[in-house]
C-alpha cells in the first residue's frame, strides 16, 4: 500500500493530517508574534475531551508570562534549552496533579469509592497521574498545532528545582517544558528517521 493510499485510509483530511503529524515539528525558534490566553484557551477547550483513564485529568498547566517568572524557570532549565525559552513568546509548564483524586466524585461520579481508593495508595495515585498527565501533553501538543502553533517541549530540566520555585506544596509535579509561538528563523532540525509499521506492530 503506498503512501496516498495510507492517507486515504483515513477520515481526516491529509492537510490536516500534515497539519498535525507530517509536516508538524519541534520547533527551536520562534518569531516575536504573541501567543494570547484566548488562543491558549481554545487549545485547552479542545483537547480537554481527549481520554484519560477513569476521567481523571490530571494535567495542569502554568503559563510563563511575566519575565520575572521566566527568569525564574530559566536557571532549572539544561543549557541548551535556555535560550531559546528565554526568545519563546509563551512558555507552559506541564504538570501532573497527584491530587487529582479529589475531582473524582465530580468527574467520574458513577464509580463510588474510587476517590477513596487513590487517597488510599499513594503508589497508586502518581503512577495514575503521571501516565494520564503525560497522555493530556501528547494532546496538548497536538493542540498547539492545530491552532497553527509550533511546540517545543523540553524534558531538560531539573524538574525538582522547578517543582520547589513553582509548585512549592508538593501536590503538583512539572513533567514537561513546552515552547508555544510561531516559527522563527531555521526553527527545524533535521527530521530524524521513524520506525516502519512493520517494525512496531505484530498481529497475533
């Protein structure tokens, strides 16, 4: 089967799918057009009906705004990271809440006890909150580009460090560092091979 035929496997139209996947990257520069909240917003608006184990939603996002906070985030940040988040017109700190638990009865409301259950296993409860917070930035990130953004997530960076300058009450723990705007000048590297469907799936 060629590519064409792949692409018209699918119901969503191949702009985009180029749109999100093929012609998406991780961006390493950005221009100076401002990212606004609204914008934001309707990322967030959109992704939030991605799934998440038992409804659990446990993604929580700090903007990085003001350049007192940026310089805040800057020294928790590897080297090679600093410059360009210091340029990015909006930096998101994505977090996992490990006190998503108490949301429960209000979003999974039909499963009694559950909330229980988590406060009861603190294993439990960041194992949960951790994959599910990681399965809501793969769509954050999708939403970014959706909204005609390019993403830059980073996971160099000390994230203890982070953790004590921005969520200094132990409840929310920083999983990855993403730089929102608009490409900017040579923003790509090169595109790195991806495995073959053959290589990655097996029928049994």
């Amino acid at each position: 089967m060629t590519a064409i035929d792949q692409t018209e496997q699918l119901v969503l139209g191949a702009d985009a799918q180029d749109l999100l996947f093929r012609d998406a990257r991780t961006a390493n520069s950005f221009s100076d057009e401002p990212v606004t909240d609204e914008q934001v917003q309707a990322i967030y608006d959109l992704v939030k009906w991605a799934p998440t184990s038992m409804n659990q939603q446990p993604l929580r996002i700090v903007l990085v705004r003001s350049e007192e906070s940026r310089q805040r985030l800057l020294p928790h940040l590897m080297e090679g990271n600093r410059a360009k988040t210091e340029k990015a017109p909006l930096v998101a700190i994505l977090a996992a809440d490990t006190d998503f638990h108490e949301n429960l009865p209000r979003v999974f409301p039909h499963a009694e006890g559950v909330k229980d259950m988590f406060a009861a296993n603190d294993e439990l409860r960041l194992n949960h909150a951790n994959l599910n917070a990681s399965l809501q930035i793969a769509y954050f990130i999708l939403g970014v580009r959706a909204a005609g953004l390019a993403a830059g997530p980073m996971t160099g960076f000390d994230a203890a460090g982070i953790n004590a300058e921005f969520f200094p009450e132990g409840k929310q723990q920083s999983l990855v560092v993403v730089n929102i705007g608009k490409p900017g000048e040579n923003p790509w590297f090169d595109r790195l091979p991806r495995l073959d469907y053959d290589e990655v799936v097996t029928t049994v």
